[in-house]
C-alpha cells in the first residue's frame, strides 16, 4: 500500500546554526578559489578578492531583504516568482541548479588533491583527481537516495574549526610571512596580470562567495526568521571578509610571483615558459605548483618547525573533510531545487519523484550527480572555477533585479530588513545596493561570457536546454510559461502525523457536487483516519488563456472543495486546477502519483449523445490509473442512463 512521508520543515534553526551551514558552504570555497584567482590575477589576487568582497557586500544586502520579505526557499527563484513570473523563475533555477551541479563536481574534485597531498600523491595528479572526485560523488548520491541527514551539531563544530583554523593561519602568516614590499613587487600592471586576466580574474572571484544562496534555501527552517536571517547573512558576511581580505595577502607573500629562468624545474615541468612570470598558487602539481591545493601549498611555505608536518597532516584533513560537506552540500541542494521546480511545474514530474522507500528525489539525484560526474572528467578546474562563476552571477544579477523590481510593485509590503543605501526617485525607493550591485554582477557576466567563449557555449547550451524543456514540459500540460501552477501536496490531519495514506477525490467544476463521491472516499479512508484531497479540474475554452481568471468557475470550484470539507472533515484538503479539453484525466493521474494515493474517487460523468460510456477523462484515469479506482454513480445518472445501467457502480482494481 503506498504511503505518503511527510518530513514538514520545522522552524528550528537560529542564527548561530544558520551561520554556521552557511559558512561551512562559502568558507569552503577559499580552498580551491585562492589557487584560481592566482592563476588569472598573479599579484593582484588580494585586490580581487577586495573588489569582489564589496560587491559580495552589496549581493548579501538583496539576499538578507527579499528572504525576509518571503522566507521561503528557492533563493533568486522564489524572488524572480514574486518580482516578475514562473518563467523568470524557472531561468534563475536553472542557473542555479547549474551552480549546485558544479559546486558537487568542483568541491568533490578539490577534496581528492586535499586527501592526495596528505595521503596518496595518486590522488593529486590526473587521472586520479578525476577518479577521487566522481566516486565521491557517487558515495554521497547514495546517501542522499537513502536520505541520511545531516548533523546540525557535527555543521557547527565544523564550521567553527574551519573558521578558527583559518584565522590562526592568517595569524601566523602576519608574523611568519607577510612582506608588503614582496606584494608590491607582485604587481606589474598591464603585464603581470595583463589587463584581460585582470578583468576576467573579477568574475572568477566571486566564485568565492556564492554560498550566500544557502541561508536564503534554509529560510523555512529558520526560527524568528525575519531577525535571524539577516544576522545570519551578516555574520557570513564578517567572517568571510576576514578571511578573504587577509588570506590572499599571506598566500602571495609565502608564494610570490616569480620569473620562470631557463632550464629551471617549472619551465622543465612545462608550467609556464622562460622569462615568463608566475606564481607557485596558480600551477598545477604537474606544473610544480599548489593550484590543486593551495592552502596545503601556503602552509607548506611556513616555516613552523616541528609543528610542519602536524600542521599540514591537520589543515589537509580539515580542507578535505569540509569539502566532502560542500559535495554533500551541493547534492542537497540538487535534490531540494529539483523538488522545488517539479512542485512548481517548471520540470518533469519524473525529477521529483520519491523513491518509494526512502522518500527522496532518487531521478533528480541521480541525473544531476551523473552530470556532475561528466563535469569532472576534463579535470580541467579552471573550467569548473569559470562555468561555476557563470550560474552563480547570473543567479545573483537575476536576485538584484527582483529586489529593485519589489521594490517598485510592492513599495508597502513590509520589509523587516532593508539593505543599506537607498534613495528616493520621483517617488520610487531606490535600492542603490542592488542597482550598482547588479549592474557589476551583470557586467561580470558579460566579462566571463566574452573572454571565455568555452565557457559561454557551454553554459548558454545549459540555459537553451533548459528552457526547450521547459517549454515542451508546460506545453504538454497545457500551461501558459509565466503563471504560477503548484501541485498542492496534501497536509497530514494533525501536525504530529508522521505518514498516512491518502485518497484522491476528483470533481469537475462543470458537473457540480456529489455528495456519494465523499461518503464513498470517507469509507475508503475511515479505517486509519487516512487523508483525502480533492482536486476539481476547470475545463478553459480555447479561446482563453489558461491562466486568465475565470471567476465564476473558480468561485465554483472553491464552493465544490467546501462543501467536501464539510462532508469529510478537517482530514479534507483541496485545490483547483485549470485544464484544457482532454486533458483533466491525465492531470488527476499526475495529481494521484504525486500524492501516491492509494485510491481515486470520480463520479460518472454526463453522457454525451453518441460519446463513449465513461468519457475521454474517465477513459483516461482508467487506462493509466497507478492504484485502486472507485467510479460513483448517483441515482439520477442511473435514470438518464436506462435501466441497464441502474445500479452501475463500476470499481477497477490497479
């Protein structure tokens, strides 16, 4: 018998949990980011991270007002829904999902140098990298089918460490390694980096800080959530600028930028040519340099005597064990966006799918976890840096337009927190913090797309996938690509109820109520008090729009999800969706598998003169049904069919 799980978000995570989740996500990044900055901006890495810091600043001001104003998850998505429509929602998604996909394929390939420069040097080089990475991911794929949870606790603990352990190697660094006149010297500008590797050094930056998104996904879990996001957000947003700000000096400092002499061992390894200039930072361990691990790479430079080895055996676990969470992290992600989108008819209904034992999105997992795979197999991380910096602005720009646009169209909704630096123009509240901010994070992009024609082919590739999917998939259900359609999951009777079986019940807002139909899904439904949901579809002429009001109809239909609520109890859920002519029976046996109802309740429709006995819609439910299928008949059918239909009541087992 199929059961529904209902694992209801609780309100449970204050400020402190919250920072320390998303942290974990952001802080990670400083272990792969420092070493691909470095292999663009050479010298001007620490100015980079600066630049980018202050427009991740203004980025972090839009995330903290729009979570607030609706804290739900979907971050850019959920506010591209209530700035614009469904399909300005589904393109910040699928960006999104793109930089979920990359931070699992990025963060997995990072984590096998880490273990590979403590433990086994196979790791650290090509193919093992590759083969590290993709059998991490496919490990943590299985976890997240299975549906194993994360600790909060063990978050935490983690996060703490990896921020203190962070901040003693800036310490450290000061005393031990910092030269302002070596970071000077770094700088050659217009030659060393050149004015292009500078400019595209900027986008690859702000890889560094996408992990914002993360609290902006927890906001249904949050506590008091209008005060602990934004204090949340603010304190990722200290810590990560007292890394950020600091680190990058200490790192060029230890490794500086140096000019390759003939015949020495990185001209030899192939790293870079005679005479040309470079930092250790941004070369591969082929090339004689700590691009795959470039924290291992500083710490390597300290001189800390005996505590050498321990510190390196320590800050290489660290750096792996908090990648591995960013690769859970990311897979997370992946399963929580592709439900969202399913739920939101902006994907398949098959990528959300439950497993039927373990409750979670096991095709959406599967399919994003192998894509991340095939990310990794160039083993190109420059690539990855790129492709991964392509989402995640767009995602940004897509989140400072909604803000500024909410701002517009709902200027009285109430704001908890708003971002700093507004002004008033002709009447309009404007948000400065998210017009300059999207106006750089939009450049950027443009940045990353001009100079990294791989890049672009293959992330515009990505988004023109996505949107012929989308396109076919509404199509195909008869939808409209900007109104908002959710399939309604019904709520269990009482907030306790863990699980229950449901039973779906469909009406037809042109037939009116029968009241046979729930004394019928009642007495399914009486032996464990199991759930009911009804679903009444309204037929939309042609000549309509699918999404343009019809308000007799839907006045209608809410009377018909009443009076059901009356009849069945407080255990009766509903909603109503609008269909075209054919299509009301295959949209109740999507509403059915979405609910995996163990039953589904219909009335036997009109007849029409020389139609079939059961209708197209009947036909349909019957021929696909996924459970058991229950046909009601009231009397006065009985008379207008003959007497040889009296006491039809037709019932198909599935």
């Amino acid at each position: 018998m199929a059961e529904r799980r209902l694992h209801g978000l609780q309100r449970v995570l204050g400020t402190n949990a919250l920072f320390a989740t998303a942290y974990g996500n952001v802080g990670s990044s400083i272990y792969y980011a420092l070493g691909l900055v470095a292999s663009y901006a050479l010298g001007l890495t620490p100015v980079i991270f600066v630049i980018t810091g202050i427009f991740f600043y203004m980025t972090a001001a839009s995330y903290s007002e729009a979570t607030a104003m609706y804290p739900e998850a979907g971050g850019s998505s959920s506010f591209a829904r209530r700035a614009f429509n469904e399909f300005a929602s589904f393109f910040a998604a699928w960006a999104g999902m793109l930089t979920y996909t990359i931070t699992v394929a990025i963060s997995a390939f990072f984590a096998a140098h880490y273990v590979g420069g403590v433990f086994w040097d196979f790791l650290s080089d090509s193919p093992g990298d590759v083969i590290g990475g993709a059998v991490l991911i496919i490990v943590f794929a299985t976890i997240n089918i299975v549906g194993a949870q994360e600790s909060t606790r063990v978050n935490v603990l983690l996060a703490v460490l990896d921020f203190a352990t962070q901040l003693l190697l800036v310490a450290l660094g000061v005393f031990l390694v910092l030269s302002p006149q070596t970071l000077l010297d770094n700088v050659d500008l217009g030659v060393t980096p050149t004015w292009s590797q500078f400019l595209l050094a900027v986008p690859i930056g702000m890889l560094a800080y996408t992990g914002i998104e993360t609290v902006s996904n927890m906001a249904e879990e949050a506590k008091d959530e209008t005060k602990t996001i934004p204090a949340a957000i603010a304190r990722v947003r200290l810590a990560v600028f007292a890394i950020y700000f600091t680190l990058p000096s200490i790192a060029l400092s230890a490794l500086p930028v140096r000019t390759a002499e003939a015949g020495s061992e990185v001209v030899r390894l192939g790293g870079v040519e005679a005479g040309e200039r470079y930092t250790p930072l941004g070369l591969t361990r082929e090339e004689g340099g700590f691009a795959g691990d470039p924290i291992l790479g500083v710490v390597r430079n300290m001189d800390l005597g005996p505590f050498q080895d321990i510190a390196l055996f320590y800050v290489g676990i660290l750096a792996a064990t908090v990648l591995t969470l960013a690769t859970n992290a990311g897979l997370i992600g992946v399963s929580r966006l592709v439900y969202s989108m399913g739920l939101h008819r902006q994907m398949p209904d098959a990528m959300r799918q439950l497993h039927p034992r373990f409750g979670t999105p096991w095709i959406g997992v599967l399919v994003f976890g192998a894509l991340a795979i095939v990310a990794i197999i160039p083993g190109e991380a420059e690539f990855l840096g790129s492709l991964y910096s392509f989402g995640a602005l767009l995602s940004f720009t897509v989140a400072h337009v909604s803000v500024a646009r909410l701002r517009a169209i709902q200027p009285d909704h109430v704001r908890p927190y708003r971002g700093p630096g507004n002004l008033r123009i002709r009447g309009y509240d404007a948000p400065l913090f998210a017009l300059v901010g999207g106006t750089f994070t939009a450049i950027a992009f443009i940045i990353i797309c001009a100079l990294s024609p791989v890049v672009a082919l293959a992330g515009v590739g990505w988004l023109i996938l996505g949107v012929i999917i989308y396109v076919l998939y509404r199509r195909r259900l008869g939808l409209d690509l900007t109104s908002t359609h959710k399939v309604a999951i019904p709520q269990p009777v009482v907030d306790h109820e863990a699980e229950y079986d449901s039973v779906l019940i469909s009406f037809n807002a042109d037939e009116g109520y029968n009241a046979r139909i729930v004394a019928t899904a009642a007495k399914l439904a009486a032996r464990r008090r199991h759930g009911m949901h009804v679903i009444v579809t309204i037929p939309v002429p042609y000549a309509l729009a699918i999404g343009e009001p019809m308000r007799d109809a839907e006045a209608t239909a809410d009377s018909l999800i009443e009076q059901a609520r009356v009849q069945g109890g407080r255990r009766v859920t509903g909603h109503w969706e609008k269909v075209r002519a054919g299509q009301a029976g295959r949209r109740i046996i999507e509403e059915a598998e979405d609910m995996r109802a163990t039953a589904i309740v219909v009335g036997l429709p009109r007849r029409v003169s020389g139609g079939s006995l059961f209708g197209k819609t009947l036909e349909t439910v019957l021929a696909e049904r996924p459970c058991r299928v229950v046909i009601e008949s009231s009397p006065d059918d009985a008379g207008r069919r003959g007497a040889e239909h009296a006491a039809l009541r037709a019932e198909a087992a599935g």
